[in-house]
C-alpha cells in the first residue's frame, strides 16, 4: 500500500477511535473547514468560541496519542 494511503487509513483509525464530540471537532475544522462550521459546532456542542479550541486541542492532542 502507498505511504498515503497508509497516512490517510492511520488518519481515518485515529478519527474513529475518538470520542463523537472529538470526532466532530476535527472533522469540520481540518477535513470539511467550511464557513460556518464555529458557530455550527458552538450550536451543536453547546459551548462558546473560546470553548471549542480548548475542546478541539484537546482532540487533537487524543487523535495524536493514536496515530
């Protein structure tokens, strides 16, 4: 299988390993950035701005550990 192939299944692993609201994060910010997204996300988590980067690093850092 070809390195990005092989990147993009360990990406979709990391993805699916993640919790919903994780998962939801970084697909709208990094796979489907779209205008939008923010307050789409603020409105379907329940937080504010300033709580969904914190949330979305925190995602990050877990979506890291399983890659």
């Amino acid at each position: 299988m070809p390195a990005t192939f092989q990147r993009v299944a360990a990406v979709e692993n990391a993805l699916e390993a993640l919790e919903y609201g994780q998962r939801l994060l970084l697909v709208h910010s990094f796979v489907r950035p779209r205008k939008g997204n923010l307050e789409a996300l603020m409105e379907e988590l329940g937080v504010e701005k300033t709580r969904i980067y914190e949330k979305r690093n925190a995602a990050l850092l877990s979506a890291g550990v399983v890659l």
